[in-house]
C-alpha cells in the first residue's frame, strides 16, 4: 500500500520525473511512492532516476498504455 500516489498520466518527459523528485523530497525514509505515467519513455527515466538517487524501484507495470511504479524512499 502506497502512502502516496502521483498521476502524471498525460506528461512527458521530463516531467513525471521532476514530480516525483519534489513529493519524494517530502517524503520520510521508507514510504512508498506509487506513480501512474502515460510516457513511454517513463520506464527508463524512472529506472535511471532510481540508481541515480538510490531509491528502490520496487516496481514496473504496464496495462492499456499506462505505466505504473512504485518506489521506495531511502
């Protein structure tokens, strides 16, 4: 269960990155984001966003052209 969750469904890149980044800024250590995208590119932008920052990428789904990620705040 997310204790948070961003919609970007509509945006491209970079920009449900850089929304991610700010609410996870906000965030403890260990509460989930989970983020909904509908860019293509947004499983490799999150994926790099999460070694880059060492934040946990705990998962990665598609379903009728919507993304789904949840990650894990360090």
């Amino acid at each position: 269960m997310p204790d948070q969750t961003l919609d970007t469904k509509g945006l491209s890149c970079p920009l449900p990155i850089l929304h991610a980044k700010r609410i996870l800024q906000k965030m403890p250590p260990g509460q989930i984001l989970a983020v909904e995208a509908t860019d293509p590119g947004s499983a490799k932008d999150f994926e790099s966003f999460c070694t880059q920052t060492g934040n946990s990428l705990l998962s990665a789904s598609e379903s009728s052209g919507v993304f789904f990620y949840t990650i894990r705040k360090v």
